[in-house]
C-alpha cells in the first residue's frame, strides 16, 4: 500500500482543467485534490481550505455547474470537465448579484467561508431563480459560517434574487 | 464649547454625517470575490512546510527521541526536538516551553518539529521518529487533581491548584438564611471551541541581519513580540509581526501557542522562511477552548422579588498549561456579583492543572458559563416567587450611574429597555396563557416554550494589563487621501470600518478617502490587542483623537491661508471653507501648501487613549475595570418534542445596549454571530474530552450551528449614548452570544416543565430530563 503510494507520488498525469472559462493543461500528481491544484498550481487563491474533509464547505466550486467541495474530488478527476471558482463570477470585472448583495447586506464579516456560500447560491439562483427562505438555508447548510449566525447572508441571497 | 479630548456622545443630536450608517465593511468585496490575501495564502521564496510531532500520550517522562531517520529522509531540512533546540519559559503561567524536552504534560504537547520542502515529505518525517515514554499516572478531572497525592502536574508548583478567585461583598453566608427564596443546583459546562473558519496559522522568516518577521493570526501583535522574545530570547526590537486578514479567531488568538516559536525554531535550524498551518483536526485539539467548569450555585430572594444573594464555587479545568483563560474567572465574578442589584455575593473558583488539554479564552471569556447558571437560576426564583420571570428581572435590573457593590461603574445602562423590547417582540403577554401555548403545536407530543435572559458585559474596554490603551495616528497626504494607523487588529469584525466611519467624522472627510493600516507592528503604535470588545471604543477614542489632532494642523494652515481664524472654518466635501461667506481652499491643496513651503511641514495627527479605569484590586478584587458597561436581553421561543428531546430554536430576539451603533449593520452581525456560538453552547457542541483525548476533532462530529439550524434573530440595538465612548458607542462584540443558552434554557423548562443544568442541552439529556420530570412528577426540578 505504501509502496503503491510513494510509486504514485512520482507519477504524473496530463489533465486538460477548464477553470473559469480558461483551460489549463497540467501536469499533475495524480494523488492532488482539485483543492490543492487551484491554490498551488494554477494560484487561484479564493477557494479556500476549512477542513479537509467535506465538512466546512469553505472550497466549494462549480463542477459542471453543480456545487461541490474540491477537498474531496481528485483533479485527475476533473479532466476536461468546467470549474467555476469564485474568482470567476464576475462578469467584465462586475461582481455576481449575489457578491454584491453580500457586501451591501452585511453577509461578510471574518470571510473566509464566503467564497463557498458565494458558489452554493450562485448554484441555487440558477436553479431557482426565486428561492424561499427555507430554500436559501437549504442551498448553504454545507457551508459553515461561524461570524455571521448566517442572517444577513440569507437576507443577502434573497436580495439579490429580487 | 466641547470637550476637546472627547468626542461628542452623540446624546441629543443626530449626526448628519456617516456615523449610524449602514456601510459595508472596506474589504468586503475583496472577500467577496476572493481576493482577500488570508495567512494560508501567503507563501515566501523557498519556503518550507513545519509539521509538529504531538505526544498523544497524556502524562510522561520523555525517555529519549530517535530523528535519525527523519533527518535522512530527502526533502527534510530540519528535525528540532526539546533536546537540540530548548526554548525557555512563556506563557501566562510562565509553564510552558515551546518543545518539550523532559516530560510531556498533555496529549497535545509538542514533543518534535520538523521542516520539508513539501507537506507530504514533513508528514512522512513525523512518522520517522521514534519517542520512548515512561508514563506516569495522569489526572483527568480537576477534583482529583486537588486531592492530595494526585499526580503533580508541574514539579516547580507548589500544587495542582494554579490560582483560587475568592470575591465577596454583603454577607453572603447569613444572607441565605434571611432570605425567603432559595434555589440551589449543580451546573455542569463541556469544553467548546472557536471553530473559527480559517485555522492557525504562522510564518517566519529572518533576514540576512537577523531580523525575524512572523506572519501570524494572533489577536495580539504587540504581545506576540513580547512572547515570542521570552521564549526564544530574540530581543522584541528584532521582532515585526504582520497580520494578513485573519478569518476569524474569536479568542483562539489571545495567547501565544507553542506551534508559534516552534515556527521560529524551523526557521532559525534551516535559515528559510518556515510556515505551521494548523490542520482542522490540529485545530480541534490545539487551540485553547472554553474550559469545561463544574459549578455549585445557589441563589436568594426576598417574598417582594427582590434578588438578595448570590454564591457560586467553581471548579475550573485549565488543563496542563495556564493560558489567559484562567483569567476568566474575573469575568465570571462580574456576572453573578453585578448583574442586577446582588446586595450579597460570594463567589469561589479554583483554576487548576490537569493532564487534558490546555484551555483559554473564548469570546465571553467566562461569560456565556457565568451568565448560563446565574440566569437559569433568576429564572428558578422567579418561579418559586411566582413571579414573571420578565417582571423579576426588571424589579432588579441595573440602572443608569449606579455603582455595584463591586464597585463596577455603570453610567448608560439600558437593561430596562432591553428587556422590554426582548419580552415584547417574543410575545410575552401572550405566554400568560402558558399552559394552552406549550400545546399550540401541529403536532401534538411537540410543546412550545418561550424564555428570556440577560447579559451584562465590558463595554469600555477591560483593564486586565495595565494598560488598556491603544495608539492611532492620522496622516493626510498631498492628494487628501486620509490613512488611520492603528494599533488595533481586525479579525473579521469590522472595527477597520467602524474605525474609519469615526475619523471621517471627524475630520468631516468622505469615508471612501480614509484608509486604515492595522497589520504591521513595524508600522503601527502600540495597543493590547483584540478582546474584551474593546476596540470600537479604545480604539475609536484614539482613532478620534489622532483625527482631531491631524484637523487642527489642516486648519491652523488654511486659516493662514485664508486669513481667518481657524474657528472660523470647516471642513467638507474635499475642501476647507470659510463658515460664513463660502471662501474655500480645497482640502488637499492645504496640504500641498504646507509641503511645499520653506520651513515646511507634514500633517499626522497622533491620538492615544486609555481609559479611566483600574485594575482590580489583587486581594477584593474590587475595582471599575471597564469605562462603559453593555447590556442585553434575549428571548426566544422553542419547540421541544416530548418524544425525542429535540429543541428547536424558532425564533430568537436579541436586544443590546450598544450605546451608540456606529455601523448598525456590523453591530448586528456581532450580535447574530454571537447568538450563533450562544445556540451551539445551548444545543450542540461539545468536545468529548477522554483520557485527556478529543474524541470529536471534526465538524462532523462536533456541530456548529448551519443556516439550518439558526433560527430567525431579530436584533434590536438600543442606544444610551455612553459618555465615554466614542460617539456614545460601547463594545458589542462579545454579548451576543453570552445570554443566549440560558434563555433557551428557560424556554425549555416553559414548555417542558424541567430543568437543564447541563450544556449542551442535547435531545438525549432533555430526553432524559423529561422522563425524570415525569416519574418525579411531586417535583418539577431535576435533581
């Protein structure tokens, strides 16, 4: 097993990622998360790491347009498929709706979970434009936040779905 | 004319300007879009990765540590043990080393470090060292550790029993005799943790002249200097401390850990920048928690509701090493001597090692556990009076410029109004109708509750150095930009905005013009450090005075150039002008003017402020620690399913006393957050500490709230206009989250008729609770 491990340590894989619109082709150590290959190799530091473990929710990109926690996909598992991080909501240098909801509403204080509750709604809002609260604290019950007691992120995402 | 030293406390007019607006934080949308630069995004040419080698055995003699082969594995560039790189002394209890050499105390204790080039080559090192133990008989539960013959946790201690609290005013002891009301109980409060989003993190790196400069989340730069110089004896002036934005830390970052000379350490052995970033799991077990306390509490009341006596005696477990959070017991005293008219108080806390894990401070700092079994039991008399909980409270809430008996101060105090609004907006009149209300459910076996409960904090600062000061400069620049350095550090609270809005008004200059640096210590002046909500009013003071500092020399200059007196001019909208017939110099020519001029000069305003408080006294400890006092009331409605136990929160209203909002929007968002820790306390979390062992160290296994989770909070600031603070503001930072358990658990025993003394009040024990209650149906109470 360890063997295995160190023998796949030196191995490297081509991957084709599709991140915000752009393709990158990487080289990479097929034991990488998506996490680690957005951070390290390709410096996109907005997903950020919480956990670990898929708990916190503070990595979560767009994959194929659904929400997920990069610390628990492989890169190699990405190939050819389209991330959308959080560096890659804005439109023409324009934030996403909900960004600026979240600003103007108070939604961000310490901000380290904000780029992942940002990805969550982005995801609802496409899929329910017209989300109920309920809804809206369904789409970032995977996303923990421990500043705001979540009430104006909430207040936020349904603003900026008005 | 005002007082020149003070700003206006914004009692009687409203301030036209920015102060009271809604504005967003100066780095939201950074945050927002994710290009705010946090510590774990921070890297350095050629920089390595530290890993730190736990002992996770709870209590032994450290025999010897093999790191040969470590040493040999490529990619490895340092392996420091307590053996080849003893660091010296530090902490609060000056008990702590940064590696261990002789003995391991706790299962947390740094026993090896090692540097890699990579994460995984660190990791791999770790697991190359070999350490032989002789263990040692280890205690878990700090009353065994008093008793004597228990394991001696440090041989250099007289004893286990690191300090004991002893406060009394009245007489307690025949007050409880003399009163008509007595209620009594045991309360018993779990370990939590900050779980702030981001984990700990630091940085070094020396420069070829031997100046080392850390990255860290510390809470305290200045202190961190100090530290760091004690337990590695590198002089303070070699010392600079950079804070990147920090995502939360909620008191983790109020003492320095070992992990941070161990930092040090790697990069003084490898001669690169070295980083430790904490893991979750690290994280989980080696940040310093909310300590677990063991409380016997009683309280007293007279026949006409008056509150007459308090005792409390608490067994506190700071674990192997004494951090700050053995000060939390001044915290504690504050709560059950203070809140309210108490005319007797007794209460005792011994702070004691164990071999668990060492605990410190979190947001509160001993005020969420004083304030859960003070108001539980305020509740409990109130009952037993038959007397509305509501009605009880105000009988005896504190008023404005009244001194306590503990010689706490109190000048704007709006507790009243906070309990009016809190009962109103809950609904209380109609919970007079209890009995069919606790059955207004759709389901039949879920009752309905309601349950209120006060909060009384520091609000003008907390003089627990002896300094609570906190220096600001203000410098304006040839183009008007306005940069406010300050001593103060942001961890994600928003005092940078709230900071910013008072110099703008200050000085009359738009808030987009005004920046705040507050993350060099190279740079900025000295201040104690984030805690204790004080730096919207410690820092604000200063920040206000730098800015009237840096106004006088803008006007003394355009007066001359003007040909007025400097009385005669104001400032606006970019430009200084003449009150009376509009002439006007735009504001950044001034400047300009007085750069560019023989015998020259630049403008920086400087400001300083500490408030007029004490320390406490060492013996009575008695003493006004805080220049402003903030107060609260929670209410909350819950459903309690009688067959599982499981409490839902519906609805939460949190009035506070804030005295002036600079940025309602952020004094909320304190609030609300704090509700967010006050419901996990109440609900869910707990760490599972065994054998002096984390059992949870996950966020699956230890529950912080989620959005679905939280009820609906409606928060109602109530604003008193504090003399002191600037602009009438007081801290608001830590209260929310204080009252919040005691008022769920009042609404529990409103809708369920028992008691819970335990936290977290999981569906298990309400479960328990409720079947207990039912056999024991001659007593309403748990036992």
């Amino acid at each position: 097993m360890r063997d295995n491990l160190l023998r796949m340590a030196k191995m490297r894989f081509p991957i084709l990622l599709v991140v915000n619109g752009e393709e990158h082709e990487l080289e990479i150590d097929p034991r990488r998360t998506l996490l680690q290959t957005l951070r390290e190799e390709l410096e996109l530091g907005g997903t950020h790491l919480g956990c670990d473990s898929g708990d916190c929710g503070a990595c979560t990109v767009l994959l194929d347009g659904e929400p997920a926690p990069s610390c628990l996909v492989l890169a190699a598992d990405c190939d050819g498929r389209a991330i959308v991080t959080v560096e890659g909501l804005l439109q023409n240098g324009e934030p996403h709706a909900v960004q600026k909801a979240l600003v103007a509403q108070g939604g961000i204080q310490c901000g380290y979970c904000t780029p992942g509750i940002v990805v969550s709604s982005v995801a609802l809002l496409r899929a329910n434009p017209n989300p109920n609260e309920a809804e809206v604290r369904e789409a970032i019950a995977g996303n923990l936040c421990r500043c705001t007691g979540y009430q104006k992120i909430v207040e936020a995402v349904l603003a900026a779905a008005k | 004319m005002s007082d020149a030293t003070k700003p206006p406390n914004g009692s009687g007019s409203q301030s036209p300007g920015i102060i009271g607006k809604r504005v967003p934080k100066l780095d939201a949308l950074d945050k927002a879009t994710g290009r705010a630069q946090y510590g774990h995004d921070v890297t350095l040419p050629g920089m390595l990765v530290g890993k730190i080698l736990y002992a996770n055995v709870p209590h032994a003699r450290i025999v010897s540590v093999d790191i040969a082969r470590a040493q040999k594995l490529r990619g490895v560039r340092a392996v420091i043990t307590g053996a080849n790189n003893p660091g010296r002394k530090f902490g609060y209890g000056t008990d702590n080393t940064p590696l261990k050499g002789d003995k391991v105390r706790c299962r947390r204790d740094e026993v090896a470090a090692v540097a890699a080039v990579d994460e995984d080559t660190a990791n791999e090192a770790l697991e190359l060292i070999r350490v032989e133990y002789d263990e040692l008989p280890a205690v878990f539960d700090p009353r065994a550790a008093l008793v004597e013959g228990a394991p001696k946790i440090h041989h250099d201690k007289p004893s286990n029993l690191f300090t004991r609290y002893d406060y009394s005013h009245g007489d307690a002891e025949r007050a409880f005799d003399s009163a008509d009301v007595v209620v009594e109980g045991d309360f018993d409060l779990p370990y939590v943790t900050h779980s702030a989003m981001e984990t700990a993190f630091c940085l070094a790196a020396f420069d070829l002249q031997g100046h080392l400069t850390v990255w860290s989340t510390t809470q305290i730069p200045f202190l961190l200097q100090r530290d760091l110089s004690e337990a590695l004896g590198i002089p303070g002036r070699e010392i600079r401390v950079i804070q990147p934005t920090i995502g939360g830390s909620f008191g983790r970052g109020l003492d320095v850990y070992p992990f941070e000379p161990i930092t040090v350490q790697l990069a003084q052995a490898t001669g690169k920048p070295v980083r430790i970033s904490f893991s979750r799991t690290e994280e989980f077990f080696a940040s310093a928690h909310r300590q677990p306390a063991i409380v016997r509490m009683r309280s007293a009341a007279r026949h006409d509701g008056t509150l007459w006596a308090r005792e409390a005696r608490l067994v506190l477990d700071a674990g192997a090493y004494i951090s700050w959070g053995a000060v939390t017991p001044l915290v504690m005293m504050e709560t059950v001597a203070s809140l309210y008219r108490v005319p007797h108080a007794k209460f005792v806390a011994d702070v004691v090692y164990t071999n668990n894990l060492p605990t410190g401070a979190m947001r509160g700092y001993g005020n969420p556990q004083s304030t859960f079994f003070t108001e539980v039991q305020m509740d409990e008399l109130a009952e037993k009076l038959g007397m509305d909980p509501v009605e009880f409270r105000l009988k005896n809430a504190n008023q404005p410029n009244e001194e306590t008996p503990q010689g706490l101060k109190i000048t704007s105090c709006g507790l009243r109004e906070c309990i009016t609004e809190a009962a109103q907006r809950i609904g209380w009149e109609s919970r007079a109708a209890t009995d069919e209300r606790r059955f207004e459910t759709d389901e039949p076996h879920v009752r309905r509750g309601v349950g209120i409960a006060c909060t009384l904090n520091v609000g003008g600062g907390a003089r627990i150095y002896r300094s609570d000061g906190c220096g600001a400069t203000v410098k304006v620049d040839d183009f008007g930009r306005v940069t406010l350095v300050t001593g103060s550090t942001e961890i994600g609270q928003g005092s940078e905005t709230a900071l910013a809005q008072i110099v703008a008004e200050a000085m009359g200059v738009r808030l987009e013009d005004v920046t705040v640096i507050n993350s060099d210590t190279s740079v900025k002046p000295w201040d104690v450090g984030v805690h204790a909500s004080r730096t919207t009013f410690i820092a604000g003071n200063a920040a206000w005075r730098a800015a009237q500092d840096a106004k006088r020399q803008i006007l003394a200059h355009a007066a001359q150039m003007l040909n007025v007196s400097a009385d005669a001019l104001e400032i606006g909208d970019r430009i200084v002008r003449v009150k009376d017939d509009g002439r006007q110099v735009a504001f950044d020519k001034v400047v300009r003017a007085l750069h560019y001029r023989e015998g020259g000069t630049f403008v920086i305003g400087t400001g300083w402020y500490d408030p007029p408080t004490q320390l406490v006294d060492k013996d009575t400890y008695k003493g006004n620690i805080s220049a402003a006092f903030g107060f609260g009331a929670q209410a909350v409605e819950v459903l309690v399913d009688m067959e599982t136990g499981k409490v839902r929160v519906l609805r939460l209203v949190a009035a506070h006393d804030v005295g002036r909002a600079i940025n309602p929007m952020y004094c909320e968002g304190q609030i609300e957050g704090g509700v967010q820790m006050g419901v996990g306390y109440a609900l869910t979390e707990e760490l599972l500490v065994r054998d002096g062992q984390i059992l949870n160290p996950t966020f699956l296994d230890y529950r912080v709230p989620t959005a679905l989770d939280m009820p609906e909070i409606e928060t109602v600031l109530i604003e008193t206009a504090d003399p002191e603070g600037p602009f009438g503001a007081k801290g608001v930072g830590e209260m929310g989250g204080t009252p919040t358990a005691a008022a769920i658990a009042n609404a529990i025993f409103d809708a369920t008729g028992v008691r819970l003394r335990r936290l977290p009040m999981t569906g298990e024990r309400v479960l328990a609770a409720i079947i207990k209650g039912e056999s024991n149906a001659a007593s309403q109470t748990e036992p």
